[in-house]
C-alpha cells in the first residue's frame, strides 16, 4: 500500500524522492484531565509515534482486530526499530476521530514518517476505540489539544527522540473530530453555546445526531452532563486559550464540530491552514464543518474530494472487515485513491509551511 502511496508522491517533491523505512514507538504519560474522560477514571494518554528509520529492523504489517481475522489493514513500521540518522525533523501532531485509535490513522502516520517527519498521535481518552466510550469522554471534546500537548512534552523528554524533533516546525493534523481538535491546536476558540444552539436548530446534522461509535448518547444527554457539577470545572476551561504553543500549520480531514468554533477566532487565525472534505460526508457535513471552516479562515485552502464519505478516512478494510462493518467499510471511491489524495495535500502543505523534511 505504502509503495504504491509513495510513487505518486515522488513527484511533488524532489528532495523527497528516498522514502525511509518507518519505526514505531509506544509511550505512556499522565494527562490532568484524562481521570473524568477515562471510563476507569485513569490519568493514562497512551502515545504512538512513527518516524524515519534505518533498515535495521523488519517492517511489519499493522493490522487491527483479531490477530487471527485481522479487520483493517493500517500499513507497515518496524517496532522500536533505530532512527534514520541524528537530524531534527518537523513534527506532526495528530489526533484520531470520534471513538477512533492513533493506530487506524497509521496509514496517514506512516507515510508522513517515510517522508521524513516525526508523527505523534495519541489515543484519546474516554473517546477511543480500544477502551470503553463516555459521555465525558464524547462531550468534552474541547480538552482533545491537551492531550497533544501532553504528548509532545513527553516525546520531548525521550532521550533518543526528543533530540531529533525540530520544535520550529511543528504542524498538528486530524481527522474527523481531530480535524476539530487540529483547529483548537492552531488557535480557534471554543464556544459551547453556539454548538448547543446550533444543535437546537439542527438537530438532523450529521454531527449533532447519535454517532456509530457511541449511538446510545443523544445530543440533549451530552447537555445534560455538561450542565451537571462534574463537569464544570472542565466546562469552564472551555472558552480559554486551548492552543498548542508549538503549532505552526495544521492540517484536517472531514473535520467535525466546527460549528463549537468561535467564528471571530477563526477569522483570527494566522498560520497556515489547509482542509480536506469528501463531498458524500453525511457525517460531518462540508458546508457546516470543514468547507465553512475554510470559508472563514483567512487564507485557508480546501481540497473537495468527489465522491467521498466521512469513514473513507479510515484505514484500509480485510475481506474480513469488509464483512463484518460493512457501514465502515463500503466506500464510493477506492480508499487508496482517499487516502493518497488527502497524503498529497498534507505534503504539499507542509512543505508549504516547513520545506521539505530531511
């Protein structure tokens, strides 16, 4: 899959003609406000980074879902492999959809790291798809940049990786409701107010309706945990700076609530800011969400993708996956053919933003 990705995009830059073998590391930090979202009430943030390796250590297929009947197929990084060499490299942050994993996004990570960048995801908690779903975890959706933040100190004080990120160039990237969380990160302001009302006067929008990840919650259940004392302190923490100091450009597929955005925070935004939408995407519609998020940032440029739905995003099915979520898994348009068009953008943008990485 990777190759097939990685001749196309050969072209678009000529320093990018090598493609690196990929490493992937695990670590684990601790984030403030992860107990009230986790459904354990832990303070964990699991953390996946894929970066530039040497050829040392065989690459292995990631797969997701039974080891034995595996039902999506991410791409390929070799486990704990040797670095590519001691340069400092851009850095992508990058957060996972509503009820996603950082792993489902590898095949954006993956490629982004054989082109030379140091990709961090994270898994957010209470809203992914290796631990229990809440409602803290759907609801507080605002307190996703944290765990960026969170997770780029923790690479930073990794002795082997922390010296080879270049903390200049520093770009976030997501999807879905990471797309959401990639704006935040860059600068847009949080407005709970104008989502609820939102809601009110469009309860039928694709991000205002019960989600697959998580149907059993309904808009007016989310309002009721966020108007409860739990959730308060967190509640208030949402019209605050939310930012990520470090960001220089961010990137966002389909991306999700923008209508929990402040609009004048969105006219404000400085650095550069590209979007990709599929125009099927009954999800996060595009013309409330990331095509109206473009019409309001100043210089942002959009990519409208024909055909494509929101969960087109996802990793690659298995026959097996095929079978199994077929609402996931069935597509219009060949997900390889999604996924390089959205990888195209994100390099030209970055590089944009960065040059081209080493």
């Amino acid at each position: 899959m990777r190759t097939i990705l990685l001749a196309v995009l050969a072209s678009l830059w000529a320093t990018a003609a090598l493609a690196y073998p990929v490493g992937e590391r695990h670590f684990q930090t601790t984030q403030p406000t992860a107990p009230l979202r986790d459904a354990q009430h832990r303070d964990a943030l699991r953390i996946t980074v894929w970066y530039p390796a040497n050829d040392l250590t065989p690459e292995e297929d990631i797969l997701i879902g039974p080891p034995e009947n595996p039902l999506f197929y991410v791409g390929e990084a070799a486990p704990n492999a040797g670095f590519a060499d001691d340069r400092r490299r851009p850095v992508i942050l990058f957060s996972h959809g509503f009820g996603g994993a950082a792993r489902m996004m590898g095949w954006f990570g993956t490629v982004m790291a054989a082109q030379g960048y140091v990709v961090i995801a994270v898994d957010h908690p209470g809203n992914n798809g290796v631990d229990p779903m809440t409602v803290a975890g759907a609801a507080l959706f605002w307190e996703r940049p944290g765990d960026l933040a969170a997770a780029l100190a923790r690479v930073r004080q990794d002795p082997e990786l922390g010296r080879r990120l270049d903390l200049a160039k520093v770009g976030v990237a997501g999807f879905s409701a990471g797309g959401f969380t990639s704006l935040v990160a860059a600068g847009a302001r949080v407005d709970v107010s104008r989502f609820k009302t939102f809601c009110r006067e469009r309860p039928n929008d694709g991000v205002c309706r019960p989600q697959k990840e998580l149907p059993t919650l309904t808009i007016d259940q989310a309002v009721a945990f966020l108007e409860s004392p739990e959730a308060k302190a967190a509640v208030d923490r949402a019209a605050g700076d939310l930012s990520v100091p470090e960001v220089r450009a961010a990137f966002a597929m389909a991306p999700a609530i923008v209508q929990a955005l402040d609009l004048p925070s969105l006219q404000g935004l400085r650095i550069p800011v590209a979007i990709v939408v599929g125009d099927a995407d009954e999800v996060a519609p595009p013309n409330t969400n990331g095509s109206y998020a473009a019409r309001m940032i100043p210089g942002a440029r959009l990519k409208v993708l024909p055909g494509v739905g929101h969960y087109d995003f996802l990793s690659r099915c298995t026959p097996a996956g095929e079978a199994a979520v077929r609402d996931l898994c069935a597509v219009g348009v060949p997900r390889s053919q999604t996924h390089r068009a959205a990888i195209e953008q994100a390099l030209i943008h970055f590089g944009r933003a960065f040059g081209p990485p080493p």
